[in-house]
C-alpha cells in the first residue's frame, strides 16, 4: 500500500539517484488506512469501542487519495476475496479511484488468506507474465 503513495510522490524527491518506477504489484493494499484499522478492531470484543479513534489515524498516506497519479505506469492490483484482514472492497476502492483519475489498473483475483497470493502458482505466473510484458525503458 506505501508503495502506491511513494510511487505517485517519488517525483517530489530532488535529485533522486534513484531508478525510476517501471511498473507497481501490491497484494491485498487497503484503499484507506483508517478504514481497515477501524474493520479490523470491530472483529473482536476487546477492540470494538477503539474503532471510533480509529477514525483520526493519519490518513495523508491513504492509497486511495495517490493512485490517480499514476497514470502511465503499469499496475497489477492483486486480491483475495477471502483476505480476512483487508478485504475485497478495498480492491474495489482502489479501482473506482483510479477509474475517476483515468488510470488503468490491472487486477488479479488471489486465493487464500492475507497476502498468500504469492502461494498459489497461477498468481506466480500472472506476476511474472505481468514483469514480462512491462516495457524497457
């Protein structure tokens, strides 16, 4: 998910030594960090009153609020429906918000729980089929 917000502000960076971003693939990223902090704490008795100051959590680094600054970069989203931690809708967000920016994202539906896509060969060979087709620069 900060690799979605350093991604749209490495521009802002002087005299960056560094390479520039060629293409971007997160797994199960939260669209907002307050969102998924406040989802996880009503999971549980212990924490449910604590989702309300969930709310103010800094949220300058929300993914949401930077992917629409991507325009040009390839992007593979990827996502389980049935992360138990981030969960779908978040995939969702992420999607109508580059959608309203004019940014093409490509997504892949993971399996498994909470950034094991990885675990399953077909996410492997999407993720290097997706390295693969990135143009050199």
């Amino acid at each position: 998910a900060l690799a979605i917000t350093y991604s749209a502000n490495i521009n802002e960076l002087e005299k960056s030594e560094l390479a520039p971003i060629r293409a971007l693939i997160t797994e199960s990223s939260p669209a907002d960090w307050p969102q998924v902090a406040r989802e996880a704490m009503r999971n549980h008795w212990l924490t449910w009153l604590v989702q309300i100051p969930a709310s103010f959590i800094e949220s300058k680094y929300n993914p949401e609020d930077h992917i629409g600054q991507l325009a040009g970069l390839p992007i593979l989203l990827m996502h389980s429906k049935q992360d138990p931690i981030v969960r779908y809708a978040h995939l969702e967000q992420l999607l109508t918000a580059a959608d309203k920016a004019g940014v093409h994202i490509e997504t892949y539906q993971t399996l498994g729980g909470h950034t094991q896509g990885l675990a399953y060969e077909q996410a492997r060979k999407r993720f290097i089929e997706f390295i693969q087709n990135v143009e050199p620069k």
